[in-house]
C-alpha cells in the first residue's frame, strides 16, 4: 500500500513528461511546449523544497526561462512536499507570484467491481489516430482547446489511451490515460461536451474504460475526481479513495 502511494504521488509529479518537452535542473524540473503555451500541464516548473538553498534565485530562473518563450510562468508544488508554498509565500509573493491552493484532492484507486449499469447509449471506440471531431465537437465546445494538442500527442504515445463515445456521428465524450513507469495508470482526463452533459455519457464512458482496464489487468489505475459527482461517478465504476493531497500552485504576475 505504501509503495502504491509512492508510485502515484511520483506519476502525479512527472505526467506531463509524456506529452511535452522538459528540461531537468538541479531545482527540479521545467515542462514546456511552445505549441500549446495556454497548456498549464504542459508549462510549468515542478520544484522539489529538499533540492533548493536558495528559492528567491530559482523563481527568477523560472521566469526568465518561461518569459523568454512568451509563456506565463506557472510553478507546480511536488505532492510529497505539501504545505511548502503556503510556508513559504511571502517569498513567491516578492518575487511576482500568487501561491493558490487546491483541494485537497481524494486520490482514487480502481480496486472493487464497477455497478455501473450501460445504457449503451455511445458508440465508444479506441482512438489509433486523430479525429477533428474531438477539436470541434468536444474540445471546443467546452472551452477546453489547450487539450487537443495534449491529446493528439496521446494518441501516438504507446502507453497511452485514448477513448472517444460517439453520439449520432458526434463525438460527445472522451477519456484518456496512460500506463506509467512506475507502476500505476493515470485517468488523465474526462471531457463530456457541453451540449451533452447530464445525459448518462460521463457513466458510460467510464464503465467501458474501466472494464478494459480490468480486462488488460492493468494495475493501479487512479485518478483525482474534480468534483463531489464526479467522485460519486468515480465510486460507482470502482475506485476507492487511497489518499488525500493538496495541489500547490504559483502562477507569476504578468507587468
């Protein structure tokens, strides 16, 4: 159980390593991807408190790194080390950066059966390569377009899956996640299209793809549901709660 926590706190950390660029530093570790600069998972610095002497100097490097490529410096908190952005604030703060704090977040882990019952209402398909109707038929509508560049980069990752429901020809709902190297799974993101929300497609899509997580007998797949529905969703199809953690964040004060 332990080495379970370790392994999916580390994912939560290095995730985006899959689909955009990094630079690694003594400090930690800079994602960037100047395709997608409205992408946070894509740009953003992850810094570790035990690495780093000197903090003011390592928010300078971060936004001379970021500012330099015309993105706005964004600073994840490592999940081990909650609480460091908070203790440490008013030094963000001198430094041009508001510390905000989210959650915490119920880490869930995929162990007991799924009760979902399918309405069969999708027809859900593996993506094996990009569809535009994911663009404008679900990214678009629900104000989510810095994910199209992260999921057509998904969609040619070996270790990742891409699952896409379709209504009618439209595609409505989608899922994606990716098997790690430390020996879990992450739900990286469910997108119900804003015009077909409340319909019964965040529950069936979700029981689809957790079956074929048990059917692959993929192991420790997890997520962080962002609401207190998507939880109960989550619950049914399931996952049971491992762990709690607060998602610290910096974003830099544009002048």
């Amino acid at each position: 159980m332990i080495n379970n926590i370790k392994n999916i706190k580390l994912e939560e950390d290095m995730f985006p390593k899959t689909f955009t660029n990094l630079a690694e530093k003594d400090f930690g570790i800079l994602f960037y991807n100047e395709h997608n600069k409205n992408s946070y998972d894509s740009n953003h610095a992850l810094i570790y408190k035990n690495k780093i002497t000197d903090l003011g100097l390592v928010l300078d490097f971060i936004t001379e790194f970021y500012t330099k490529m015309n993105i706005n410096p964004n600073i994840y908190q490592a999940v081990e080390d909650e609480g460091y952005f908070k203790e440490n604030e008013d030094i963000f703060k001198k430094h041009g950066y508001s510390v905000w704090i989210e959650g915490p977040n119920n880490f869930m882990v995929l162990t007991a059966e799924n009760n979902i019952k399918s309405s069969n209402q999708l027809d859900i398909k593996l993506a094996t390569e990009w569809d535009e109707r994911i663009a404008t038929d679900i990214c678009i509508p629900s104000n989510e377009n810095h994910e199209i560049e992260v999921i057509k980069n998904s969609i040619n990752c070996i270790n990742h899956r891409v699952f896409i429901g379709y209504a009618e020809s439209k595609a409505v709902a989608i899922i994606y996640f990716h098997v790690s190297e430390y020996d879990c799974c992450r739900f990286d993101y469910i997108i119900i299209s804003k015009d077909y929300r409340k319909k019964g497609y965040a529950r069936e899509i979700l029981s689809y793809v957790t079956d074929f997580c048990r059917e692959n007998n993929l192991k420790n797949c997890f997520q962080w549901p962002a609401h207190k529905t998507s939880e109960r969703i989550c619950y049914e199809a399931g996952f049971r709660h491992l762990f709690s953690a607060e998602a610290g964040r910096a974003s830099y004060n544009l002048k």
